[in-house]
C-alpha cells in the first residue's frame, strides 16, 4: 500500500507541474456557463420568481418545435412555467384571454425543417395587454431562445438535413458518418468560444442595492445548466489525464515501471488512481465555483460526498477504458471527445432527455452523464440523500464494471506488449 501511495503521489506531482492541459478542460465547462449565465442570469432565489403563464401552439411536428412546445418538461422550468397548448391560432386567442396568460407562442409548421434547410422561420408572440410586466418577460424569452437557435443553425451550416434524420430515427446504423458529424460540430463549437467570450460591451449601475434586490428575484438557471456542462469538463479531465498512460509508453517510462518488482498490475492500478485524484481535484473546484460563482447550493454534504466520489469513479473509468482500446493520443483524443459529446447530447447536458423521441430516452438512460448530472440536479434543486440514491448506486455500479474492465485490458494490452 505504501508502494502505491508513492507512485500515486509522483504521478500526482508530475501531472500538476504543467497543469495547462487541466485548466483547459475545466474552462470549457465555465466558458458554457458563463453563456448561459449571460443571457438568463446566473443567481437568484427560486423561491421568489413568479411564474409565467403562457399559451403555446405548436404546428410543427419536428424536434426544435417539440422542444420548444414542451419547455414544461424540464423539471426546473416546471416550477417557472405554466404553458397551456392549443392546435390553432384562434383557439390560443381564446385561452390567451380566458387563462390570462401572459403572451401566445405560435411555432409555425415546418419550423424545424425550414431551419435545419437554411431558410428564414418566425416565431410569432402575442402580448397579452391586460398584463404588463410578464409579457414583456415572455418576449425576452423568446427572443433569446431564437438567438441561441439561430447561432445553433449556423453551427449546422449544411447539416441540417442530416440532424433531422438523427432525430427521426434514421442514419444511426453508420457509427462512423455519425462520429465524423460529432466531430465537426464540436469543433465548430470550439472555434466560436472566442467570439463571446469575454463580452465586449458590460453595462454598470449606479443602483446597486437595487440591481441586487432584483437578482433575488430571478430564477437560477444554473441550477440546471452547470451540472451538465460540469459533467462534461470532468470527462473531458479524465481524458486529457489519461492520455498520458500513452505518452509515456511512446518515451519508454512505462516500459521501464512496468518491468521493475512492482507488478504491472500495481503500476497501472496507481496510474488510475492519480487520475482520479485530479478528476477529484477538478470536481472540487468546479463544485466551488457553481456555489460561488452561479449561485448553485448543493444540498447535504453528505450525499455530495457520495455523488462526486461515483461521478470521479464513473469518469477515471470511462477514461481507462478509452485509452485501452485505443493506439495513439491523437486516436484517444477523437475517440473520447466523441463518446464524451454524444453522451452528453444524449444524456440531457444541454436540455431535457424528455423533448427527445421516446426511443433515443432509452438509450439516455444507458450514459453515465444521464446519471451524474442527474444526481447533480436533485442535490441543487434541495433533494437529499432519499432523492440521489438510486442514481448514486447506479453510478457506482457504472464505475466499477468500466474501471475494472479498462484495468484488465491495460493488462492484456501490456501482456501483449503493445502498452
């Protein structure tokens, strides 16, 4: 044991005396937040946030206006708004006036096909004049959700098509098609982070006991968002570190630890270990900044305890087991980064698995992000440890099988002589 500790302590060492690559993969995740947090507000006491009413009628039948039309179903939004549906535009007229709700929301039809295609769509919102304060908050609302829909078809920028054919079901039998598709996007996302962030233009109050007044009455959006993207930077962590079991067969020092008295198995086991230490460390610190930077509390201590300890087990195994498969940094790089989006597209890091087809549900339920995150959400949303239990099983089960069979492969890579 002692033998272990010090290995583990070395590779500890060495890995922060360049932490360039950590503080990389942890800002990819703030980066995300920091988005969010500008367009909805990062803090605020959901306690006192009204809720907004509204009337939407969706006549489109393609994921964008199902996800739109189905905003209640986000558990966070669920406690921010009440959205009546209607199939037509007079019958919204109706509940608009009878309900007393604060605007109508007509998605027209084909609204998802038009967008992935190209083409200029409209999204039409009726200000109900009885009211006064909300329906200007359901405009604004609208209107940025169509901001971030918009910069999203220009991402796409001729994959459209190709995404609505993912969504309807067909084209996931080409693993590789669709890796490349993953892969592009996400490299898209990558080359736009310094076109907003930092923001060029910051508005100052002189007001400021007022300003401050009013961010207790905003909704924490963050609440929802930063587990997701947290999840995400901590796979991208674990990676990046593992990467490094790679690194150091090509220059031999490996070789040489794994030739000495010590045993393979020792060896590669205090590998995983000092991974997981620095996935430890960065959950930490990204737990840290949501509470103080995006106001996100994180219930108990100890059922957080127990959930971070799953989500770094779930994380250094999926690591291992990644750069056990695979021959070359560059080959584990695009093959994690990969698996590591499509988990979290399909895990719910970036919206609710419930506006997704039922059959694609399934399979989010099969991701360790769907877990974690999950896990996450209940602990800020003020559940306790009878809220998170199952999930906490089911992650440490997660971790186990993936740490346990990445281990063995690393051995039989070595026996093999190819590590």
């Amino acid at each position: 044991m002692r033998t272990l500790a010090t290995l583990v302590l070395k590779d500890v060492r060495r890995r922060f005396a360049d932490p360039a690559a950590l503080l990389l993969n942890l800002a990819i995740p703030l980066v995300m937040a920091g988005m969010m947090a500008l367009a909805f507000g990062g803090r605020g006491d959901s306690q006192k946030t009204p809720v907004l009413h509204l009337v939407v009628v969706n006549q489109d039948e393609g994921p964008i206006g199902r996800a739109l039309g189905n905003a209640q179903q986000n558990p966070e939004a669920a406690n921010r708004l009440d959205i009546k549906q209607a199939k037509e535009r007079g019958e919204g007229l109706t509940l608009l006036r009878e309900e007393g709700a604060a605007a109508l929301v007509l998605i027209p039809k084909d609204f998802s096909a038009d967008l992935l295609d190209g083409k200029d769509v409209e999204l039409e919102v009726v200000k109900n004049p009885a009211a006064s304060i909300m329906p200007v908050i359901a405009q604004q609302g609208v209107e940025v959700a169509a901001l971030y829909i918009s910069i999203g078809a220009r991402l796409l920028d001729g994959r459209g098509p190709r995404i609505a054919e993912l969504f309807e079901g067909r084209g996931w039998d080409d693993t590789v098609a669709v890796a490349a598709l993953v892969t592009e996007l996400y490299q898209r996302v990558q080359g736009i982070d310094a076109l907003l962030i930092p923001p060029l233009v910051e508005v100052k109050t002189g007001e400021q006991e007022a300003a401050k007044d009013a961010d207790k009455g905003r909704p924490n959006f963050m609440i929802w968002m930063f587990p997701g993207v947290m999840i995400m930077g901590l796979l991208f962590t674990a990676n990046t570190q593992m990467r490094d079991l790679l690194r150091e067969g090509e220059i031999g020092t490996l070789r040489r630890q794994l030739a000495a008295p010590l045993g393979a198995v020792q060896v590669l086991v205090a590998k995983i270990v000092s991974v997981s230490a620095v996935v430890a460390l960065a959950t930490v610190l990204l737990l840290l900044i949501g509470r103080w930077a995006f106001g996100v509390t994180w219930g108990p201590i100890l059922p957080l305890a127990a959930a971070s300890a799953v989500i770094v087990l779930a994380a250094t195994g999926f690591a291992a087991l990644v750069f056990s498969l695979v021959r070359t940094e560059r080959q584990g790089d695009a093959f994690g980064g990969v698996l590591v989006m499509l988990m979290s597209l399909l895990g719910g890091s970036f919206f609710p698995p419930q506006v997704i087809p039922s059959w694609m549900q399934g399979i989010s339920r099969m991701t360790l992000t769907y877990w974690s995150h999950g896990a996450l959400r209940d602990l800020a949303s003020g559940g306790g440890w009878d809220k998170v239990q199952g999930e906490v099983a089911v992650l440490a089960i997660i971790g186990l099988v993936l740490t346990l069979t990445g281990l063995v492969a690393l051995r039989r890579r070595h026996l093999r002589g190819t590590l």
